[in-house]
C-alpha cells in the first residue's frame, strides 16, 4: 500500500489503495474490528472524473466507502502484526517468476525467495515491466486448490 506524508501539515495521501468497499458478511466483520480499533472509518467524500476543460463531475452515490484513519500503510502494518503465517521481506526486488511443477518459483537476482501456487502482482501504476510475464502466466498449469501466495508488490 502506497501511503505519502507531506510534513509539516502533515497532509496523507494514498496513491495505490484510496479506500475499500465491503462486499462480503466475514470482511466487514474484520471491518468492524478495525474501526472499533480506531484503524479505519467510512468516508463521505465525493469521487468523480475531471472532463476536458477541467469540469468536476461527481459519481453516483454507491456502497460505503471506508478509508484508513492515517492512510493505507498503516492498516496493512497492523494487519501484518497480527498475522502468524505471513512473512514479509522488505525491500526485496522480485527479478524472476517461474512456473514450474504447477507452481511459481520467486528469487530475487538468482537468490531463490520460495515457491507459490498462486502469486498477486501489485504495482503502483502502468509498467511495460511485466509484459514478459504474460506468457508464463498463460503457459502455467497452477492448481485448482491454492495453500500457498507469493505477492510480489512494486511501488
């Protein structure tokens, strides 16, 4: 998650994740959780396009948005700490994904960093950098039933 802090205001913006909606009964129950933690509340702010000419047009009104208390990062951070199955390796630059025996095989300059039935790719904006891995998603045959995540996140 891409949260920015502009001191000395300090003004806090979210340029990966700007807020979530909730969609399933189990979710916004951790939801809930969270904003009684004080990490997250609804938000009420308008969303829209600037058309050309710079005119604002608004959105219409759908699901509740909710946003992270002091952006986005710091949710993920909390999460993270609570989180017994997870290990995060910071920084790390995942060089090469591949696939292999129906699952992904991640290093890191030739530094091998596990292997995943599935893996989720975020990167914070539009990358001709994973063109090359197209083809290698499409020649995989991954597993129907999914033990193991890689994430492989760039911002």
């Amino acid at each position: 998650m891409g949260t920015r802090i502009i001191d000395p205001q300090p003004l806090i913006f979210d340029h990966a994740v700007q807020f979530f909606t909730i969609s399933d009964s189990q979710f916004a129950e951790l939801v809930d959780g969270w904003s009684n933690k004080g990490l997250v509340r609804q938000w009420q702010g308008t969303i829209g396009q600037l058309e050309a000419g710079g005119r604002f047009v608004s959105f219409p009104s759908s699901t509740p948005r909710y946003i992270s208390v002091n952006g986005m990062r710091p949710l993920a951070d909390s999460i993270l700490c609570q989180a017994s199955m997870v290990n995060v390796v910071r920084p790390c630059w995942i060089s090469t994904l591949e696939p292999f025996n129906g699952m992904w095989h991640l290093s890191e300059n030739g530094k091998p960093h596990g292997k995943f039935d599935a893996i989720v790719i975020a990167h914070n904006g539009v990358s001709e950098g994973f063109k090359w891995l197209t083809p290698k998603i499409q020649a995989s045959n991954a597993r129907e039933t999914l033990p193991s995540l890689g994430i492989v996140a760039h911002a």
